[in-house]
C-alpha cells in the first residue's frame, strides 16, 4: 500500500510489544509511532531501544511533543494529520535516510547537537537553537526563556536543561537560573546580592553558592 510515491507501508502493530516484533522481522526505513498504546508506549519503546528507524511520532496530543524530541524524533505530527504535514514528514525522512550512513560522526562533531529547545502551544510546534537565548529560568512546573524580542515557554525542567546545556555553554547560577556564559557582560553585587547581566539586558539572580563557580567560568 502506498501513502506516497515510492512510499510503502511494510506493516502495522496495535501495541508497542507487537511494533518491536514486527520491527524486529520487517527492518523497515522508517517507523511512524503512536504515543499512547496499550503494554509498551510510544515514547517508552523509542527511549529504550536505540536501534530504531527514524521515528515520526502521530499523536492527538500535543503535551508529549518535548520528550518526543529528547529522543530524536524526525518529526511530530498532531492528528487529524493534513495532508502537507504528511507529506513534509515523509520528506524528513528521506534526507534522514539521504544522510544515514554518517549520521553518527555528523552528529558527534556538531557543535549544535543536543540544543534544540521546542515548544508546544495551541497545536503549533516552535523549534530553538540555546546559542540564541540567554537565559533560562523556572517559573511553577515550567521553564520560561526569552527569544526574538518574545517571552516562551518549555515543559522541559532546568534540571534536564542543565544536563543537555552544560557542555555547551551554559552554567546554572540559581535554582531556578540557568544562563549562557558568552552572553555575559557583567557582574552586579547590590546589598550582598549578585546578578549576571547579559548582552540582551536581562539579570539573573546568582545564589551565593553558584558565585564562585561562575566567576571561575569567567576567568575572574
């Protein structure tokens, strides 16, 4: 059957155990995933098995959209799928596929690799590189950071931030803090409280115990 030109579909699971069995006999190129399924879930399997096809994960849900992405999904697509939103995840993955083979030493060497950040509002899925954001901090169970003159928000929490972030740049100053240490410009100490300002203008708070570590990581 086909869905697109020189597209097949090799087979269909109901449930999560039944898709690694069929994947394990067919090895096809692709794997078009549901979220919630019954036994082994959608994000569950792709977290767990990591010789996966690349997976494009279609869903009614678009809350999952973050951790769909910490797993290196091609691609996210919110039912009822449109048409041209099929058809734009398929092309994803044919340049996934064009470019399998050094996939791997492409993605060890890439300064960009683990710093996508996503979000999810009112079914629209928004895509941002952490070298172009300053400032990370938590407000109640969510993540806020400003971009593009605009304020967004992540469900991703600092803590896992932090984790992805650090190697590439960014310290965590507050517990609720988290910012890129090329994008400070200055120290402020007012009534024993230190700020980090930063090339956009924003402060963030510095707790008494994060001072030393980033002073350190500014060769002060």
């Amino acid at each position: 059957m086909l869905v697109d030109a020189g597209v097949e579909i090799a087979g269909e699971a109901e449930d999560g155990e039944a898709a690694l069995k069929q994947l394990a006999a067919l090895k096809p190129d692709a794997l078009f995933l549901d979220i919630r399924m019954p036994k082994l879930d959608g994000l569950t399997l792709a977290a767990r098995w990591a010789e996966l096809p690349p997976i494009v994960f279609v869903t009614a849900y678009d809350e999952h959209a973050v951790k769909a992405f910490e797993v290196n999904a091609v691609d996210y697509l919110l039912k009822p799928v449109r048409p041209e939103r099929l058809g734009a995840a398929v092309e994803r993955l044919r340049k996934r596929g064009a470019s399998r083979v050094p996939a791997a030493a492409i993605e060890a060497v890439s300064p960009a690799k683990g710093t996508r950040i996503v979000t999810s509002a009112r079914g629209t899925l928004r895509f941002f590189e952490a070298k172009e954001i300053a400032r990370f901090w938590s407000s109640d169970k969510y993540t806020l950071f400003s971009a593009g003159g605009e304020e967004h928000m992540t469900e991703e929490p600092l803590d896992s931030l932090e984790a992805r972030l650090g190697p590439h740049g960014f310290l965590r100053v507050h517990r609720a803090e988290l910012i890129q240490l090329a994008q400070v410009k200055s120290l402020s100490v007012e009534d024993g409280i230190t700020e980090a300002v930063l090339a956009d203008g924003q402060r963030a708070r510095v707790s008494r115990r994060s001072t030393a570590d980033l002073r350190r990581a500014l060769g002060v």
